[in-house]
C-alpha cells in the first residue's frame, strides 16, 4: 500500500509542516503539584492516592524505580512504602485544578491556539517548523520557572504522531521533534499498536491478529481493512500516522451530556440520615457543575450501591426522576434527589457509594416548555447563584444546605492530603522569619493544624 507523507510531499506547502502540533504533557502531574510547595519531596520517592485513599494514581520517577505499579491498591505495597521511606500523598484535586490552570495560562503566551486534551496535557500549534525545537525549550524552561512544573514535549505534523513524541520526550531530555528525526521510523518500530492514541485494547488485539504490532506497521496498513474494521475514526488514525492531519485542535470545550457527582464512602454505612447527606450533597455539587456550564438538567437518577469486593449481601439500586420543567436550582434538585432516595433506599444493607447524575441537559434560558408548565420562581434560581458567589469568593462550603450535614462522618478517607495552598486563605503557604517553611502536611499520620498552631509548634 502506497500512501503520501506530508513531510516528504514536494510542494512543501502544508500547513501541518509550517505550523507543527507539539503536546505540552506535565511530568508525573500529581507528584509535581505536590513538590511544589514541598520541596523536601524532590528526590524522594513519592505516590499519590485515588480517591478513599484506595490505589495509586501518580508516581514519581524514584518510586516507578522501586517498581511500585500504577493502580496498585495501597495496602498491597504498604510493606515496600514503609521499608523505602515512600511519601504517600491523598489526591488534592483542588491544588491540581489550579496548577493546571496555571499552566495554561503560561502556554497561552506561547501560541492562541490551545486544547486542553486533559488536566495535564496541551495540544498547540508553533509558530513555524524552523523554531519549533528552539520555541519548545523556551516553553519547558519558561512552565517549571513560572509554576515548577516539569514537562515534556512532542512536536509533530499531526496530534497523533505529537501524542508518540511526547512519549519519547520523557526519556530524551524533555523533547523529542519527529519531523526533524531521522530515525523516525526506527522509532515508531518501537511504538507497540496498542499505546497508539485512538487504538483501544479491541482494535489492538485485532490488528495483532494481522500482524501489525507497531506504530510503523500499522501506518502501511490498507485503507479498506482498517476502515472496514475500525471504521473512520481508526482511518483517520492510520491517516495522522502517516503525517496528514486529520484531527483539528478543538478549540471550543464540547456541552457536557451529562454531570455525575459520585463518591465512595470513608466507611460503609446504613444510617439513613448520613445517606440522605450525602446525596443531598451531591445533588448540590451537582448543581453547582451545572450552573457553571449554563445549563438546566431534565432528569436526575440518584443510585446506592455496597462494596462488591465485600463478602457481605450485596445491593445496588438507582432511581431516574424528571425535572419538570427543567431546572438549575438546588433546592429543587436536592428535594428530587432525596425523593429517589427513599424510594431505593433499603435499612438491612451497609452502603459503600451513593451519587447523583443529571442528565437531558440543555443551554439555560433555551429550554423548550409547554402550554401547562407553570412559570418558575426566580427565588430559588438566585438563592443557588447567590450561593456559588459566596462560596467562589470565601472557599467552598462557606455557605451550604443544612440537609447537607457538618460533621460527615461518612465523608472519603483523604489521610495524606496536602493543604490547598492555591485556592484556600486557611492553607496558604507561610515561612517564618527562620526562614524554613512551615510544615502544613498531614501526610505519614501527622494530623493537619491550623496554621496559628502550625507555627506555635514550629
């Protein structure tokens, strides 16, 4: 099978080739976030949990070096934690936000042009092929002296050969220009079909089954089968791979179809009243998403669930509500919510999980109702805008639903969490006049303080 590389056409004019795509990926996002504002954690092998404290999300180079293994659940390699001095972090999902955005803020110096593909990755467009090795360094530099993030960087004509560079990046001083390598094919021998960006496990195992195992088999594939097989999506892949461009950067952030706040308990429960909490605290957080978007939802399912691992009986149930008409407003979610509630809720069971999903959303203001809707009130949509303004401005949870409880006990184990440095006054980092930063951590079992008894014991 013949194909055409852009890189090699003769016309020289495609605008991939002029205005190469580089993906900006963070390394190890999580663990950088927290050295940050912990230096003593560089050089020192450190994880960061999922959510309950349950398995590790994030690894530091010294403790993939000690092998620990990504999703590995904690308890399993507590043993090897302890004997090599690993720091265990909670995942601070507040801290991370903020970093991210910071992040960005930086990038957009470097081009106008930028899709966040996730929380720590960047797709961009540079300026021009000639500079785009000099201008890569210029934004590595420029990202870890800003925010002290580090990051890696994959220039190519297409997103899905830059999404195979920043991979190389990692191991090779940080950036890696396929467009300018010469052993590019060499290196996409190297590249197993299965860690292609678009090719799922699926895809993959049936291209083994043809006797494509790399990227470099993969892009001389014919056009017919793969698209027979994988339909456009994966064309269009084999198409990137051979350097035509094929997937614009998305510069508008798609409508969610959907908003889910979901959350494992701390400690499973069958208390009603701490249940009826929690879901009425995710139908508020919920709302909360939901105003953000500018958007009303039209149907809420609410779902309890116990632990499927536990040997105890085991229960799961949820319950799809209609929001007539459709609404962003708490007060109405949650009364809907804890009437899904009741309706699944069963004493005899111990409850591992409870959420809420909206769902059938549409833009706010554009909602279709019909002759015998009655008018909605103002009051309720202004007091939940009213709220989100405060809690913006002061720090989440300054003001909330009383239904939505204070002390939680049912609330997710977060033992090693680090203080939300960026995004809350209480936990700003403060160093005293010894010059030493104070130590703001309750990681390793040292309970957090507040920060008047944070410096009375330093």
């Amino acid at each position: 099978m013949s194909y055409t590389n852009s890189t090699t056409s003769s016309s020289g004019s495609d605008s991939q080739a002029l205005h190469p795509f580089a993906l900006v990926d963070c390394d190890n996002f999580y663990v950088s976030c927290e050295r940050v504002f912990a230096p003593e954690l560089r050089n020192r092998p450190v994880v960061v949990l999922s959510n309950n404290d349950g398995c590790i999300i994030s690894r530091s180079a010294e403790a993939k070096a000690l092998e620990i293994k990504m999703g590995a659940p904690l308890h399993h390699v507590t043993p090897l934690i302890k004997s090599a001095n690993v720091a265990v972090r909670s995942s601070n999902y507040a801290l991370y936000g903020d970093m991210s955005s910071r992040v960005k803020r930086v990038l957009e110096q470097f081009s106008p042009e930028i899709e966040m593909y996730s929380i720590d990755e960047a797709f961009l467009r540079l300026s021009t092929l000639h500079t785009a090795t000099s201008e890569a360094t210029t934004i590595r530099q420029r990202v870890l002296r800003w925010t002290g993030i580090p990051v890696s960087i994959g220039i190519a004509e297409t997103k899905t050969l830059a999404k195979i560079a920043s991979k190389i990046a990692k191991t090779n001083n940080g950036i890696c220009n396929l467009i300018e390598r010469t052993d590019r094919d060499h290196l996409l021998s190297e590249t197993p079909v299965t860690k292609i960006w678009g090719i799922g496990k699926r895809h993959g195992t049936w291209l083994k089954t043809q006797g494509v195992k790399t990227a470099l088999q993969l892009r001389a594939i014919d056009d017919t089968l793969i698209r027979r097989r994988a339909g456009v999506t994966g064309l269009r892949t084999v198409w990137e791979l051979r350097g035509r461009s094929c997937l614009p950067l998305t510069m508008v952030i798609p409508t969610r179809k959907g908003i889910t706040c979901s959350r494992s308990f701390g400690k499973r429960t069958r208390n009603r009243n701490q249940l009826r909490e929690a879901v009425a605290s995710y139908a508020s957080r919920a709302g909360e998403k939901l105003r953000r978007d500018r958007s009303t939802a039209g149907a809420l399912t609410v779902f309890l669930m116990t632990n499927r691992f536990s040997t105890e009986p085991q229960y799961s149930k949820s319950a799809l509500l209609t929001v007539s008409p459709p609404s962003d407003n708490d007060h109405t979610l949650i009364q809907l919510a804890l009437a899904g509630f009741e309706r699944i809720y069963r004493p005899e069971y111990r409850y591992h999980k409870a959420g809420v999903t909206l769902t059938d959303l549409t833009p706010a203001g554009e909602t279709q109702t019909d002759l015998f809707t009655p008018l909605q009130t103002t009051g309720a949509t202004n007091l939940s805008h009213l709220l989100d303004s405060v809690n913006n401005t002061h720090g989440a949870g300054t003001i909330r639903y009383a239904v939505t409880g204070i002390d939680k006990p049912w609330r997710m184990r977060s033992n090693y969490r680090s203080p939300c440095y960026t995004t809350r006054w209480s936990d700003l980092l403060q160093i005293p006049t010894g010059g030493r930063p104070v130590p703001s951590c309750r990681a390793e079992g040292r309970e957090y303080l507040p920060m008047k008894k944070r410096l009375a014991k330093s």
